[in-house]
C-alpha cells in the first residue's frame, strides 16, 4: 500500500456496517481508511459523540477506527458517522445501530405439550369436579371471545361469533349466569354481563354483590341477572349451603389492549371492588388483556414478536396500575376473529394463559382442602 502513511486524501477501504443487536449486547463499529494520517471524529444523530465511561469506547490500530458501544440500549439506537480527516482533505461514512428489545417473557412455541398436559390435568381433590372460573370486564372486552378461542382450540373446530356481540353492541349481550364448558376437560367459564358505565349514568351489568354471590356459590346455574336487585336467601333458586362445587375458584378479569386508556374510572373502580372482594374470600385472580393486535402492529403482523413489543409492555405497565395487579399477572392474549384457519402462535399464548388459570384454581382447592383437614 503505497501511500498508506502519505499525505493522500483520506478514503476508505472498509465502511462501517449496520448493526441489529439486542439490548444488553455489545456493538463494535469499525472502519479502514487508505491512510494512517487522519483523525477520526465521531458523530451520534448529527451530533458529536459525547464519550460516556464505561459505555463508549473509541480505538484506533493503524489504519483502523472503530468504536464500540457496551451494554447496548434502545437509546443507543442512532445513525452513528465516523469522518476522517487530514490536511488533504476529510471523507465521511455513517451505519444504522438498532436495538432489539430482548423478549420480556418466554413464549411457548408448541401447543401440543401444553394441549397434552391440559388434557391429563387432575385436580388436587377428588371432591372437586371441575375447576370453574368467572371472567369479568367490560362489554366488548373478548369474554366470550375467549371462550371461543378456548374452544377452538379443544373441540377442534372454529367458533367464530357464535356468542360473541359486534364491536358497536352499546349494551351487554350476556345477562345469564351460563356455564361454558371447554370440550371433555374439567374445567367451565362463566362469563358475567359486562360492565356498563354509559355516558355519566350510573353503572350498569351485573351487580357487585350479585357477583360476591357467585365467588360464594349461592348463584345457580342459567340465573337471569337483575340490575335492580340482588339475588337474596329468600329466592326459591337461591343456593342456601353451596359446596365447593358452586363456588368459583378463580377470577379472570378481562381488559382489552385498545380501551385501556379509554375506560372508565367508574367500570375501573368497579373491577377494583370486584378483586377486592375476591381477595376477602382467597380466590385467585389474573387478568386476560385481549384484542392486543389492535395496538402493536410488530404484534399484529407476527404474534411470536409479541414479548419483544414495547407497546404491549406498556400497556401491561398501564393495566398493571390501574387495576393494581402485579404484572406478571397479566396475560396478553389474542382472540380467534376474522381468522379462517387455526393459528398455532395465536393458541399458545391463550394456552399459557389458561395453564395459569388453572393452575391458581387448583391452588386455591389445595388450600381449601388443607383448611378441610384441620377443621376433621
Ligand atoms: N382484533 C381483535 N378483536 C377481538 C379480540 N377479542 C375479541 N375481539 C372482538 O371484540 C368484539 C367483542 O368481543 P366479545 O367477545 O363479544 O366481548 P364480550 O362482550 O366481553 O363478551 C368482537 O367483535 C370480537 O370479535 C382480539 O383479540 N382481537
Ligand atoms: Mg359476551
């Protein structure tokens, strides 16, 4: 190279490349230049690259310029320019840096383990026929979506809008207290009226009490809910010694992704009752937060991004506030909608929910059947 250490206009042998890496990685950028006489000046978005300790470092080994970024953030991400410089002259290249949030959550990639391990479940007392959960929340959150989906995915065949309401429904399709039950296994849905809050009146769909009833077993099966008053112990239906086969042994509540900001403080104080009472009684609750891709379109174009969306997280982060559920309560799930065919991403995330599900419900018969033993 004859004019490696000459006074030659500075050029470059090698440009600096683009980089995708994930957060927590450790970015080198590098360059070659024709000569060893130059200075380099490093530039972040168009400004000069302000040196941070333990974060950037510059290096330069003859005719090499490389930088390296360590403990890569998203705030890392940027155009990066590098331009060389001497006497003769000055030349410039740039390369794109993009950081990939690393997934925040493992996703089951294969539904027939958990299908399998579903499908062989014992509940931890013979006592106890079948585990029964509530699914509560606003109308139009995807209750009864995620029924179908739950279905689907157990009885092999669609169910697409056989009990779901359209999107513009103004007014709760469900006011039966109506079991679901999902194929052969042991395991039923009740999925309670919505909860209404129209326009500055009052509160409406099934009644707070109405609900303690349910948790407690007092509520029969195909009960028509009222609005103007609770079931009472006088009801002929009324369920006066229930047993653990009436009551419920886990609360979904039911969010959807795309209304969150937009609920009510009304039907969200409601909700918080509602878990607040479930509490008193130790049943365990977790949140579904459904219709997430209506707001991520990584997500929407492929579930399996999902736990790499920043939107998701976020709106799990604003879920969690709200409702004051820890997040890992959370269960981001998508419903079958306007899909013709089985998606397997879609069923492995409504499996992983339903596996928590029914593991809490069974520890909360584990629980009842300890308490069951002392009292013998
Ligand atoms: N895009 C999308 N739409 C959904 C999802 N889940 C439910 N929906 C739609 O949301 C609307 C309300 O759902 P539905 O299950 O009837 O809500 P419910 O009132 O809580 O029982 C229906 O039009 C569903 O098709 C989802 O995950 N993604
Ligand atoms: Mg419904």
């Amino acid at each position: 190279m004859a004019n490696k250490n000459s006074n030659a206009e500075p050029d470059f042998v090698y440009v600096l490349a683009d980089k995708t890496v994930k957060t927590g990685d450790n970015v080198f950028l590098t360059c070659e230049a024709n000569t060893s006489n130059v200075t380099a000046k490093w530039e972040k978005a168009g400004h000069k690259l302000q040196c941070v300790e333990g974060k950037h470092k510059l290096s330069t080994n003859g005719t090499r310029f490389s930088l390296e970024i360590l403990n890569a953030k998203p705030e890392d991400e940027a155009n990066y320019t590098v331009t060389l410089q001497n006497q003769s002259g000055s030349s410039s290249c740039s390369a794109t840096i993009t950081v990939e949030i690393k997934d925040w959550r493992k996703m089951e990639k294969k539904q027939e383990p958990m299908i399998k391990a579903l499908k062989n479940f014992k509940i931890f007392s013979g006592e106890v026929k079948e585990l029964r959960f509530l699914l509560h929340g606003p109308i139009g959150a995807g209750k009864s979506s995620t029924i179908n989906t739950l279905k689907s995915i157990f009885e092999g065949h669609q169910f697409i809008n056989c009990l779901t309401g359209s999107d513009s429904t103004g007014t709760s399709l469900t006011t039966k207290y109506e079991k679901f039950s999902i194929g052969p296994l042991p395991f039923v849905f009740y999925d309670v009226m919505g909860l209404e809050s129209n326009e500055g009146k009052q509160s409406r769909g099934v009644r707070i009490d109405d609900i303690v009833n349910a948790f407690k077993g007092h509520i029969p099966d195909n009960y028509k809910f009222r609005e103007d008053m609770p079931m009472i112990e006088e009801h002929r239906d009324y369920i006066i010694s229930p047993t653990i086969n009436n009551k419920i042994h886990c609360l979904v509540s039911v969010i959807p992704a795309d209304r969150l900001s937009m609920m009510s403080e009304d039907v969200i104080n409601k909700m918080r009752n509602i878990r607040a009472e479930a509490s008193k009684l130790g049943i365990p609750q977790l949140v579904f937060m459904t219709r997430v891709d209506r707001v991520c379109e990584l997500t929407s174009e492929d579930l399996g991004k999902i736990y790499q969306s920043k939107k998701i997280r976020e709106k799990i982060t604003m879920c969690s506030n709200k409702l004051g559920v820890t997040e890992n309560c959370i269960f981001p799930v998508k419903n079958y909608h306007d899909e013709i065919r089985g998606n397997e991403q879609l069923n492995c995330l409504a499996l992983q929910a339903f596996t928590q599900i029914v593991y809490s419900a069974n520890d909360y018969i584990k629980n009842w059947s300890s308490k069951q033993k002392q009292v013998e």
